[in-house]
C-alpha cells in the first residue's frame, strides 16, 4: 500500500510539474523570479547574477516548436541615481549559435508599465499586449534568429534587457544605459547556463526606444563598463532630447508624450507628486491609464487621441518641462557625457529620418554625431532623406544588419562619415566609408563580403 501511495505521489509531482512548465507566465509585478529572495545582492558588483531559469519562446512558425532555447537572469545595475538595483535580460539561443558573439539587442517597449516588459512580453503565453509590443519586434533581428549550420552564418547569442527596469522608468536615459551595459556582463557571467563564452565580443543594437537605450549604453560605456568588449553599436531613430520631443511630437504623436511624462514620474517622486496633482480631473483617466496598459486591466483605458494637446491637460500648462529641468536635461539629454577622455572605444552606426514624426528634429541627431566625432568615436551617420519614423525603421534595417555582422567579422572603421539617402537612390545606404561596396549588395552580399574583409584578423574559432 506504501509503495502505491508513493507511485501516486511521484507520478502527481511528474504531472504538476510538467502543468507547470506549459502554465502561462506570470507577469513581472507578480512573478517572485523578479524580486531577490534576500539582500545579499546589494554588496555585488554589477552584472552579478542573482537567480537564473530557462523559459519557453513561441516559435517563429506557427505549429511548429520553436528551435531556440532561453534562459532568463535576475542581475545586479543600477538606477538613475547609481545606487543599487535589480532587472532581468533574456538570452536567447539561436541553433547553431557562436559562443564568441553576443547581439544586445533593446527592443523599444516604450511603457511606464513594467508588466509590458521584454522578459514578459518574449515568453509563450503571455497577456496579449505585452506579446504584441515585444514579439512583432523580434523581425528586426529576424537574420540573427535563423538557423544555419555554415561556419560563417552561425549567429550570436541575443540578449534582450528589460532597461527600462523594474519600475518602468522609460525615457530615463542614465537608467537604461546601466541597465543595458549590466545585462550585457550578466550575459557574460552565464556560461554554465546560456554556453557563451565570457570574453564574447558583444554589439549594441536598437531602434527609437532601443536606440535611446543603446545611445546611453555607449555615453556610459567609459565610466561604468569600459572593460566590456563591446565592438559596436548600431542605433537607430533616437530622441537626443526628450524636452525638444516632447515639443516636437505634442499634438501629432500625443501618446508617446504620455508614456514619457509616467516613465520619468517612475523614477523620481518629486516629478510623480507634481504631476498628479497638476493633472485636470477630467483627464485624470488618460493620463494614467497607460500605467496598467500591458497589466490586462478590467476596464481598458479610455484611448488618448494622437492629435491630444497634452500641455492643456495639467493646469500649470508646460510648467513641468521648467521646473524639472535638471532631471530632464540629465536624464534625457544625450551627448552631454561625451568628450575626449569620456567617449566609447567602439564605433557607432546611427541613422535616422530627416522627417522623424516621433523622436525630435534631424538637427539634435546631428548635433549628437558632431558630438560624438569631435569627441573622437568613429561613426558611421546615414540620414534617411524625407522619410519620416516608420519608413527609416524599414529603410535603415538591411544596412544596419550589414554594419553589425561587419563589427562582428572586424572590418574597421577608419573616420566618421555622413551619408544622405534619397528616395531616388532605393532607399540604401550604399556606402560604408571605409567599405563602400559592402551595404549595398542586400544582407546576404554584404555578410559574405563583411567575412572576408574580416578573415585576416580573425581565427577559425571566431567564425
């Protein structure tokens, strides 16, 4: 009778367990992974992995088991004030994947929710919302995802951080940076989970939001994590001012406006009283109704209209843009960081539409790349002629997956160089600088020709 007793106890565990493995997951504000079990932490250094667990990714073909493999971290950073804190990334295993190499890749999630998170939003099973905003974005680095078994289309290791953090803090820029430079050492620190190797070389990629968290990855680079290998950075349609988008998108793009004023109001308790008081009664239900938009709430919030003049909802008008300027300039202000003894040891590629609708004006970009050049990083500056958010983000994306595998294979870059793209010339950047005949022969080309420009600095091993 015992024993029956005990074939019926293990045999319920097998099952409970395996009920468990395929249960939906749950969101980060109730997942205890998300929260350290006691303090021990707080004395690590950065990038110090505090908990680890596999996860389950849906497939890329519907019906078919998804051939990548996922292992999320629980890691040490740091805030916007550079004290102590946690977030989570997620590794992602390609088949085939090289160990040497390491794709950070920043999603752009732009919420002041932190259940609109990656590590959330990429899991099979997720709530609707979370998977939308994060899984369609996962085509932006579709190549990097595909198996093959060639030595030189073996793919890198992705790692996809929630920078934003643990209370959501989007367009805090000193914040993501950390977090997205502490996701990368956890990575590294992760050999006996993920199987890559410690001393990968890694690159930086994003768009809009992603680029933001990539911007201040490479401003921070030098003083928080200068001895990471990071070879490049590929960023795209940043908001180098988030004071002058907020001016520039309000009344045509209002909803981002929104998303901005909650992230900064998560991250600092003064801007957080202000606004809520500030805020007209009536609109009370707009404006904070995107804090539970991934949170799959009751009662969906009322929609903000695109056309929305959001400085008429506060009684104090723009006041805030005044008042807080400090954290605004600090925290949303890119290129302040950067000069000749402060400036990444890699070289960037960002491009960006001259008719951007969502991010601010062309002339903060090039301000920002000036910065950059003088400062003495080598970039890499395409601006996409007339051709507005949406149209660069689709435009920019097969030259940009040329400029990273070129980082990853070694090609140099010898100087900074600006490129104008016309709608008459296709749409492509069609010259690399110091490569000009690599980005214009689509992916495919341009992989095979970034390789052998990079076999002789390279060993079979790297490849």
């Amino acid at each position: 009778m015992q024993s029956v007793k005990h074939v019926l106890a293990v045999t319920a565990l097998v099952v409970l367990h395996a009920l468990m493995a395929f249960a939906d997951p749950l969101p980060p504000s109730i997942d205890r992974f998300y929260t350290p079990k006691n303090d021990d932490w707080k004395g690590k250094e950065p990038g110090y992995i505090i908990d680890h667990r596999p996860i389950e990714l849906p497939s890329l073909v519907p019906g078919a088991e998804s051939p990548l493999t996922a292992h999320q971290l629980l890691f040490v950073t740091r805030n916007a004030s550079n004290c102590p804190t946690t977030s989570v990334t997620t590794v992602i295993r390609p088949q085939h994947a090289n160990p040497n190499r390491l794709l950070s890749y920043q999603i752009a999630y732009d919420s002041a929710d932190v259940n609109c998170s990656p590590s959330f939003g990429l899991q099979k099973g997720a709530q609707l919302n979370a998977r939308l905003w994060n899984q369609i974005q996962m085509a932006f680095v579709l190549p990097y995802l595909m198996s093959n078994e060639r030595p030189l289309g073996k793919r890198p290791f992705i790692n996809i951080p929630d920078y934003e953090g643990n209370n959501a803090a989007f367009t805090v820029g000193p914040q993501s940076g950390y977090h997205t430079l502490d996701s990368i050492r956890a990575a590294l620190n992760s050999p006996n989970y993920t199987g890559i190797n410690p001393a990968a070389r890694a690159v930086m990629f994003g768009y809009s939001g992603g680029g933001l968290a990539s911007e201040w990855a490479s401003e921070l680079h030098a003083s928080h994590a200068a001895d990471l290998n990071i070879v490049g950075a590929a960023i795209g349609g940043p908001p180098p001012n988030v004071t002058n988008t907020y001016i520039h998108v309000n009344g045509t793009q209002s909803p981002l406006n929104i998303w901005a004023i909650l992230g900064v109001m998560n991250a600092f308790r003064e801007v957080d009283d202000f606004m809520r008081g500030d805020i007209i009664t009536q609109y009370g239900s707009f404006f904070l109704g995107p804090l539970t938009r991934c949170s799959n709430p009751e009662l969906n919030p009322p929609k903000i209209p695109s056309n929305a003049n959001v400085t008429s909802w506060f009684k104090s008008g723009d006041e805030f843009l005044f008042r807080f300027k400090h954290i605004l300039d600090e925290n949303g202000a890119m290129g302040r960081l950067i000069n000749k003894t402060h400036k990444p040891n890699f070289p960037l590629y960002i491009y960006q539409g001259t008719d951007d609708n969502i991010t601010a004006p062309i002339g903060d970009t090039d301000q920002l790349v000036s910065d950059y050049c003088k400062a003495g990083t080598k970039v890499r500056y395409v601006r996409y002629v007339g051709r507005d958010h949406g149209q660069t983000l689709i435009a920019g994306m097969y030259p940009a997956w040329t400029w990273i595998t070129a980082r990853f294979n070694g090609v140099s870059v010898l100087q900074c160089s600006v490129k104008d793209v016309t709608k008459d010339d296709g749409g492509d950047d069609d010259d690399d600088g110091d490569h000009a005949e690599i980005a214009g022969k689509g992916f495919g080309a341009g992989l095979e020709e970034a390789a052998s420009f990079g076999q002789n600095r390279l060993s079979s091993e790297d490849l």
